[in-house]
C-alpha cells in the first residue's frame, strides 16, 4: 500500500487546520462588533467598512492609529492566561485616537505566534472584541501568523490598527490650549502596557514568580500584573459632547487630551501643549496605585525615579477651559473614570527649573511634576 502523502507545510511546523479552527472559535466574538457598516463578515480577503456615513460630515479628517501590547504578553504566556491581552491591545490603539478627539470607526488586529493553540487565539481575539464593542469600534479583519522556527511554540506578539473619523472644525490639541486652561488627571487601572520590561526586570531581580502569591494584591503576581488597560475612549466622546462650548468662547470646552502611555506623564503632556506654553503636575493630588509603590520598594527606588517609564496611577490628561472644570470632573467620576485637577496652563516667562520640553518629535510645551505624592514619599 503506498503511503498516505505527507504535507511539506505541517512538516515545516506549519498547521492550517488549527488555524482555521481559531478562526471558527472567534466567528461569533468578531462578529457581536458588526453594525450595518461592516460589509462581507469574517474570513474575507479585506474588511469592509461602509463609509457612507462620512457623508453627513462638513469636512472629515480620518484619524489612524497602530499599536502593540509589548512584553506584557510574556506575562500572560507565562501563567496561561490570554482574554485580558486584547482589551490591552484596543486600549493602546483606539485610545491614541480620541486623544484628537475622534470617533473610532474600525480596528484590524495581527497576531505572530510559534504554534496557533486555536482556544488560545479565540481568546485573545475575543477580548479584541469585547474591548472593541466597549469602545463603539468595529473589529473588521485581522490576520493570525504561525512563524516556527522564529518564536517559540508558545510564543506570541499582538499589534493592531484603527480608524476614525472627527470633523475638521472640532479636531483637539494644542492650538486649542488656552491660557488659564485646567489639567485634570483620568485614574489608570494600574501599569496599562507600558514599562513592563521594567516590571519583568524588577520581577526577575527579586526571584519572584507569576504564580507566586502577592498577599499586597490578594491575588498572584501574574494575576496582579495582567490587570487590563482602562478604556477611555466612550467616555471620552461623551463628555467632549456633554461639556459643549466653554462660557464666552463659543467654542468647545476641551482643548486638548493626553494618553499617558510610553515617556510618562510630563512627557505626554507635553506633546499636547503649544510652544511657549507650560504646566507644572501637582504630585500631591494623588497617590500613586499600589502596584508602582509595591514594585518601587522590591526594586529599591522611588516613584520618581520611574516617572518616564509607568503612568502612576493617571491614564490620561484632559486640558479643558477653566469655567468647565467641575463639570468635567462631575461627569468623568459618573463614568466611573476618576479625576482631579493636577495643574494650570501658564504661557510666557515659567518658573525656575528643569521641564520636560515637547517629546517624540513635538516641540510642544514644557512640562514638570512638583511636590511630594500624596500618602507617603517613595
């Protein structure tokens, strides 16, 4: 009898059939973020995305935005744990677009792994779209690669990009920016996906494992590290509308919005904020979470020492017209978003000292953080 013939790509580490049964478990997931503007289902060649709505604005600007989750999915592959990292994933991608105060319209995702495990991937892409729904955002396609060979059998990396649409007349940022203008922070839910080389670093250092229980959490470390990036965009978009035009201006009352991510607070504050323009953030507002305090003090640092690297307790910064500000914090801490005044916008002549001037290729202001943390100094 002749031998059943072998397939080259399976015997290259390559396997089809699981790839295909990932796709069959995340159908129903992708598929709970379509509206009538998604066209063709899942599985097609390119997403589809009606963009007849576009007709109904005076002048749309489309607003791109793509991202990672970085080595916080070593944690993750580590304790086997995946349906938090694609809530993580949308966080770092849709969340970079409100910032201009666009609306998300659609998000494509990547995942790179050794070997598809396909309930693996279904979980990831379930929390893409769970994360997408929260965010009014439509997950239209995406692409899972098996590279053996090139990363371990369990091994992953995730990436993804969105598109949206704001209207030109009402596009954020800093020419918005006003003298006078108040800083309110936006809580984080923890590390999000940034510094987490550090983490590791710190994790590592210490002998510690991700399964090992950290009584300071009431979980494990692993459990701990994984909590999900906060989504910020629908409330957001909300209360761009609900505030309305500032007393006076006529025009709207939030300038301009920060995500704090990668270069921590001063330095994308400062990305926000025009030339000649400056700002100095209250340390004493706000005590940082404590995961950053539990991990300085493993490490032997100070809070301020990892001021460039995690966001410490703020995920996001809005720059909003002075006579709105109570209003602002009323309608963010009904969102469950807490939030607080960190500063004033000053032009001119600043303040003695060193400040963090612009960051990744913006000459925007200059920004600094003053004081002592509140509840204790690191």
């Amino acid at each position: 009898m002749a031998a059943s013939p072998t397939n080259p790509y399976s015997e290259a580490g390559v396997d089809t059939a699981a790839g295909d049964l990932a796709v069959e478990l995340m159908k129903s997931s992708v598929r709970a973020t379509h509206g009538p503007e998604v066209l063709g289902g899942v599985g097609g060649f390119a997403g589809l995305f009606d963009a007849s709505a576009l007709l109904g604005f005076r002048r749309p600007l489309l607003a791109s935005s793509t991202d990672g989750v970085g080595t916080k999915v070593a944690i993750a592959q580590a304790i086997d744990k995946h349906d938090t990292i694609g809530q993580d994933l949308v966080g770092m991608v849709v969340d970079d677009i409100v910032v201009v105060g666009a609306k998300p319209l659609f998000m494509t995702d990547y995942i790179a792994c050794g070997k598809v495990f396909p309930q693996r991937i279904a979980d990831i892409v379930r929390g893409i779209a769970e994360a997408c729904a929260a965010t009014g955002t439509a997950l239209v396609g995406g692409e899972t690669a098996e590279h053996p060979g090139l990363l371990g059998p369990r091994d992953y990396d995730v990436a993804g990009a969105a598109t949206g649409v704001v209207e030109a007349d009402a596009i954020l940022g800093a020419e918005r920016v006003q003298d006078g203008d108040v800083v309110l922070a936006i809580a984080s839910s923890g590390l999000h996906s940034n510094g987490y080389s550090l983490v590791r670093h710190i994790i590592t250092g210490a002998g510690i494992s991700y399964a090992d229980n950290a009584a300071d959490f009431g979980t494990t470390w692993g459990e701990a590290l994984l909590e999900p990036t906060r989504l910020y965009t629908s409330p957001l978009l909300r209360l761009i509308d609900a505030l309305g035009p500032s007393t006076g201006s006529g025009t709207q009352a939030v300038h301009a919005l920060s995500h704090v991510t990668g270069g921590g607070i001063a330095a994308n504050l400062a990305r926000v904020l025009p030339q000649g323009s400056w700002a100095e953030v209250d340390r004493s507002t706000w005590s940082p979470s404590p995961v950053f305090r539990v991990l300085s003090d493993i490490a032997g640092s100070t809070l301020e020492s990892a001021e460039g690297t995690w966001n410490l307790g703020i995920g996001f910064l809005a720059v909003i017209a002075a006579d709105k500000k109570d209003a602002a914090i009323a309608a963010l801490n009904a969102e469950g978003m807490p939030s607080w005044q960190v500063g004033t916008v000053g032009f001119g002549a600043r303040p003695a000292g060193d400040f963090e001037q612009g960051a990744k290729g913006v000459d925007g202001g200059a920004v600094r953080l003053v004081g002592a943390y509140a509840d204790g100094v690191n």
